[in-house]
C-alpha cells in the first residue's frame, strides 16, 4: 500500500499527527462531563394536582377522569398512566425516545387548557419534565447553628452540674455535635434551648424555598432542587360554634361575607380633562386586623364581626411529612442534575479546598476567589448561603450526601483498571518478546488509541463515566492485537534478513488485510449497538463508542505507527546496504541468542524459567495427538463426536453457571436505605412517633460503635406528590457509614428491637438502586 509507504518515509508527519492526537485527545478528555453513568432519557412528562382534604375516589372522578379525557389524544403518546392519592393526583405521560420534551409538554399544556373545570379548592394543574425518581446528586440538612464552646462553658458556670455530662463534647474539637446535646436533654431540660436554635428549621419550610431552593436552580448544571419536610404558613380563622350559634350566624354566611370581601374590583376610568383615570375598589385583606373588622352581619342596629365569632392569625399547616437528622427536626433540601452537565464542575471544590489558607475556617473571601476560579457551583453557593442570610436566621446547611464521592471512587477503580490492564498487557509482551524496543513499538498503540477515543467521546457529546471508561479498559487489550500481529510479521521479515525500512513495508502489506478484517468483525459487533433506540441503546452507547473508536484507531496505529517506529528501532549492522541481505538483529539483545532449542529446554531467562519447555511440551503432545486422530479409522465419526461433545459441554456448562440477572449491578455507596410500609390510617404523628423510635435505636447503635461516624437519618411521610412522585404512608430512615465493608452491620437491625408487636412491614435498600 502506498499510505504504508508514506508512513514509513514520512516519521515526521506521523509523529506529528501522535501528538497533535494525543493533545487533543487529552483536551477533549478534561473538557467532557463527568458522570457516574450515562444519562438515560425516557420523554416523560408529569401532570400533578393538589385538591387538598379530598379522598382518592374523589380527585379521581373530579379530575384525574377529566384530564384523561384531553390527554389521551396528545400528538405523538405512546402510553400514560394516572395515580390519585388522597388530595392529590398525577398522570405520566411517556412518548417515544426521540420525542423533543418542549413540544410534547406545549402539546400537553394545549390539552389541559381545554379541561372544563376544577374544583373550588383544587389547584392549577403542574407540568413536570424532571423525572422525580432521578437520584439527587446531593442532599443537605438546615439544622439550628449549634453552641460555641464558649457558650457550654458559660451554661455550667451558671449550671456546674452539667460539667460531667458535657465534658466529652467540649473536648472534641470543631463544631459542637447538637446530637449528642440532644441526647442529655431528657436528663438536663436546660440543655433544649440550644437544641431548639434561635429559629426552628422545621417552620422554615416557606423560607427555604424562598432562598435555598430558588438559589440551588440558578446554579448552572442544576435541574431541580426540593425541600423537603417542614410545615407551611397559613391564614386561619377559627370559627367558635358556640358564638356562632349565639349570634344566629352560619358558617356558610361567614365564608360568603370573606370571600365576598377579600377581592379588589375594577370599576373603570374616569376622564378628567386631558387626563384619565383607572379606578379600582381595593378590597383585599392585608392585614389579620382587617379580616377580623369584617361586618357579617347586623343584629339589632349592632353589627357583627368577624373577630365576634372567630379567632384570626396566622398559622402552620398540619405537617405532611417530617424530616430528623440525628433526632433533631430539620428539612432536607436535595439537587438534581441536569442531563449533559459535568457532575465535578457542577458540585465544585471539596470543602477543604475552599480553605484556600488552610486555617481550618473558610471565609467569604475565600469562596469569592473559589467562585471565580471554579464558577459558580454548589459548594461555593451553600457556602455563600451559610455565612449570609442563614446565619442571620440561626441556621446552616449541612451536606450529609454527596454523588461525587462514589463517582471518585467508581471511576478511579476503573481508571485504575485501565493503568493496570495496560501494565500488564507490556509486562506480557516484554516477557515472551524478551525486547524492549519490540515492546516500546506494541506499548505506544495503547496511549494513542485510549486518549484518542476521548475525542471521538467528546465529538459525539457522550461523557466520562463508569460505562465509557469500562469500554476503554476492555478495548486496552484489544488495541494491542493488531499491533502485535504487524510487529510479528515485520520482525519475521527482519530475521529473514531484510533491512528495517522494507521489513517494515512488506510485513505490513503482507498482514494489513487480515487486520483490516479482524477489527471490522469487532466493529460489526459495536457499531450496531450505538444505533439501538432505547433504554438498553443509551445506556450501552458509550461503550459501543468507546470500543469501536479505540479498536478503529488501533487499525491506523497499526499499518502507520508501528511500521514507522519498527523502520526506526530495529537496527542493522554497520556496511548493511538496504534491500541485501545482512545479519540483522535488535540492538538491546545480547550478540547471540541462544538457538531455539536451548531456549524450549531451558530453565533460565531466555525460557522463561521452563514456561517454554512446558508450551513446547504441550504443543508437541497436541499436534502428535491430532495427527493419530486424523489417521485412524472412522476419524469423521470421532471428529463429529468430539465437536458435538464440547458443544453441548459447552451449552450445559453456560446453562449451569449463569448467574443471576438483573437490570444494573449493584454498588456499594455507604449507604442504607430502609422503608417501613405501616397499615393504612396511621396518622402522621403516630408515623413521626415510629420514625422517631427507630431513629433512636440506629443512632445509639452508630455512636456506640463508631463514635466519630458520619450519619444521615431521614424520616418522611408525604401526602401529596413532588413532581409525580408521592410517598403516602411510608417510613424511610437511610444511614451513611465511612467504612464500606461495616456499614452493613445495620441491616440486622429489626423494626421489633424499637416496638415489638406492630404489624409493620420493613425492607432494606443498599447500594447503587436506592431511591431517596
């Protein structure tokens, strides 16, 4: 081939083209999102509606039936499901892969709005794309600020009592630890002031959504964020029936009076020589004076108000769900990525980072020159958050769950494999090629084609995650075959006696068709599967491109690099003309190698301390062994026997040890996961009363057996759906432990340990396929 040609007689340009792959190779590898896995996008969208106070049956038939009757004829939808709740209800939409979100939410939105009617107190229907499954790439506490040292130290000057008690918390050193403060409440009251806070998180719900909420979606990278727990502010009137009835008032009365009232009006405009003005009869109530001024009606020439029958103030809502962090009440506030974005750059430095001067305190200058160096990001924005309106309020965030910790570790083993199959593939070629030079041509094939799949990653918008970097520490061993079979050859040809340059040319030309044909069966094998539509398509996309890429390069490396480094690294003797034959050999092998028979038969360096001997043994033995098979009589019946044999070995073998399948293999996060499903009508406080228990018995067993480990307890009830997805009469409690191998020890752990007798179901979710 003349491209092998210009190959060899061009070493510069080659090189050149290496490098300028490999540089951008490596650009393309630390400008692509990093991710734990692929993205897997299903065209789902979420209709939800909250009509609060109403049965399922209710909100099924008033609404759930009406907008099934629009819906079911939106353009393109392939399937949809409807779950009602009491006082809620949501419909899925699913539309095929491919399906463009922002048209089929427009088309969604169209076919709602032809919906005849809600009820009164139902509200406006929310259309979702986010799916609330997608597991948060990070969660965080708002807890009360705890006490400073100074502040436990001037509580036992008035309290000495509390030295003994407090003595173990005041010797650890940083913050001080609420929950173990928390627990010497019931024994030291004194100790709940500090334990409350300034502001208690728990009816901060309207304010996190206000300020945190809002401040995690403006970070770009970030999809959603949520807040979870809390209780909501409401205006209530709390009507007396006894004064009512007194009065001869009737509820109905009272709520037409309010609503009569609480409206403003328009009542045109008025021209007034050049002028013109808009008139409006301003009603609305601003105030609780004004709702309780309200006249009702009039009884003999008296009239009677509102704050006659009623008391009038602002409120909490019954709470619906209930977050606790090592049995303290606080909300939990998640983020969810958005599809594309690079996990590492949306999450930002680590913590410790942001200490830029390492005095263990991070100031707001420090996350400023951070925030600039890094952009915006969540740690920078959390830390912003902590030092500015949250500590006004008494609070702070804490972050108890982070994604990039697992996706350091997950893609640093498979790094690591990469490094390691690489190593290995050289040692192996080193030993049985016994030439440094040999394995210097073979070894370059494996940088070039992994950093240059980067390339064609980044050139097919894919990203950095477990899935692509598995492909290309499964491709590390196959970039090598063509390398080695080309280098064999033209070292073939160099022992015939051929100079370098024509070795290199003819070997190359002799094998690069059947190289050619082997890496095209790999790549009929791969290519298919980036074309799958699909789950199963998107989430093996990344490995199919980033074998076929690898394999496809290792083809070019192959007829191009190595016949260009062979022509230059396999020397000649001195007065060798090119093109005669001469004595060849490779400059770092001794003068003489020894004969191919002392080789086989020997024990040393040369074979591979008896390793050849043993190959040739077992060559010789199956080649003799063959030709008596051939030679003997009825050998086409023997040989079908023999083939039919290993076949049906072969299937029973693959039958007996197939292994259990499932969708994903599980991981291990450090993280527990446990959902208790108690019998239906449990009220929310008689659910809090058993999260609370079970809270108890998992943080006595942490601190006794680890007093220093990280945990996370998350306790929540939800009535009503997030984005589609409701948690009705369920428990869940998740546990963090440093230690991957012992944080297993808390799945023994039994609901009856906490209330022996209840018939409460419990399952344990470890690992990668938790839900939180």
């Amino acid at each position: 081939m003349n491209f092998i040609a210009f190959a060899i007689e061009n070493p510069v340009k080659v090189t050149v083209a290496v490098f300028l792959l490999v540089l951008f190779g490596g650009i393309a590898y630390l400008s692509t999102p990093v991710q734990l896995t692929p993205d897997v996008i299903e065209p789902e969208i979420t209709v939800s509606t909250l009509w609060p106070g109403a049965s399922a049956q209710e909100v099924e038939r008033e609404i759930i039936e009406e907008q099934e009757e629009q819906l079911k004829s939106v353009e393109g939808l392939e399937e949809f499901t409807s779950e009602s709740a009491d006082s809620s209800g949501s419909i899925t939409l699913r539309f095929p892969v491919g399906t463009s979100l922002s048209d089929a939410r427009a088309r969604t939105s169209e076919k709602l709005n032809q919906v005849p009617e809600y009820p009164d107190d139902a509200s406006e229907p929310v259309i979702s794309t986010v799916n609330a499954n997608t597991s948060a790439i990070a969660w965080f506490i708002l807890k009360p600020l705890p006490p400073t040292h100074e502040d436990l130290r001037n509580l036992i000057g008035l309290h000495p009592e509390l030295a003994a008690p407090l003595a173990p918390t005041l010797d650890r050193p940083g913050r001080i630890d609420l929950a173990r403060i928390n627990d010497l409440v019931d024994d030291h009251p004194v100790l709940e002031t500090f334990v409350l806070g300034r502001n208690n998180p728990a009816l901060m719900k309207k304010f996190a959504e206000d300020f945190i909420e809002a401040e995690f979606e403006r970070i770009p990278g970030i999809a959603n964020a949520n807040v979870f727990g809390g209780r909501d502010q409401e205006f209530r009137i709390v009507v007396n029936p006894t004064r009512l009835a007194a009065l001869g008032v009737t509820v109905d009365a009272l709520r037409a009076v309010l609503l009569g009232q609480n409206q403003n009006t328009s009542a045109g405009d008025i021209q007034e020589g050049k002028q013109r003005n808009v008139v409006r009869t301003l009603g609305q109530f601003q105030s609780a004076v004004q709702v309780e001024e309200a006249i009702i009606t009039h009884r003999d020439g008296s009239p009677i108000r509102v704050r006659d029958v009623a008391t009038v103030g602002i409120s909490y809502k019954k709470p619906s769900g209930v977050v606790r962090q090592q049995g303290l009440s606080a909300l939990a506030v998640n983020a969810q990525q958005s599809p594309g974005t690079n996990l590492k750059a949306v999450m930002g430095p680590a913590r410790q980072e942001l200490d830029l001067d390492g005095d263990g305190t991070i100031t707001s200058l420090e996350v400023a020159e951070c925030e600039r160096l890094h952009g915006r990001c969540l740690r920078t924005v959390v830390e912003n958050l902590n030092q500015g309106v949250l500590k006004q309020k008494g609070v702070y965030l804490e972050q108890v769950y982070d994604e990039t910790l697992y996706l350091d570790s997950a893609t640093e083993l498979v790094r690591s494999n990469v490094y390691i199959g690489g190593t290995l593939a050289v040692l192996v070629l080193l030993l049985f090629l016994r030439s440094l030079r040999s394995v210097l041509i073979v070894g370059v094939a494996i940088p070039i084609s992994v950093i240059g799949t980067c390339l064609f990653v980044k050139a097919f918008d894919r990203s950095i995650n477990v899935i692509s970097l598995a492909g290309m520490a499964f491709a590390v061993g196959m970039v090598v075959d063509n390398a080695i079979v080309v280098l064999e050859n033209i070292y073939r040809h160099h022992q015939m006696g051929k100079a370098p340059k024509l070795a290199a040319r003819e070997g190359t030309q002799e094998v690069w068709g059947a190289v050619l044909a082997s890496t095209l069966t790999t790549l009929a094998v791969f290519v298919p599967v980036i074309f799958v539509q699909g789950q199963a398509g998107q989430l093996f996309r990344d490995i199919a491109i980033a074998i076929s890429c690898a394999v496809a390069l290792s083809l070019l490396v192959s007829i191009t690099v190595i016949p260009t480094a062979a022509a230059r690294l396999l020397s000649r003797r001195r007065g060798d003309d090119e093109g005669h034959a001469a004595n060849l050999s490779v400059s770092n092998d001794p003068p003489s190698l020894p004969s191919q028979t002392d080789i086989e038969q020997g024990f040393g360096i040369h074979g591979l301390f008896g390793l050849m001997r043993l190959g040739s043994w077992l060559n010789h033995g199956f080649a003799d062994g063959m030709k008596r098979l051939l030679s003997m009589r009825g050998s086409s019946v023997i040989r079908l026997a023999i083939v039919f044999a290993f076949v049906a070995g072969s299937l029973g073998l693959s039958q007996k040890l197939l292994p259990d399948t499932e969708y994903l293999p599980g991981g291990n996060r450090n993280l527990i996961i446990a959902l208790l499903l108690p019998p239906p009508g449990y009220n929310v406080d008689q659910m809090i009363s058993l999260g609370a228990n079970i809270e108890k018995q998992l943080a006595r067993s942490g601190r006794r057996q680890r007093p220093a480990n990280p945990e996370f307890l998350f306790c929540c009830k939800r009535t009503q759906p997030v984005h589609g997805s409701s948690f009705n009469r369920r428990i869940a409690v998740g546990r963090a432990d440093s230690d991957p191998v012992k944080g297993g020890r808390f799945t023994t752990w039994r609901y009856s340990d906490c209330q022996p007798g209840q018939p409460v179901r419990q399952r344990f979710k470890r690992g990668a396929h938790n839900r939180h």
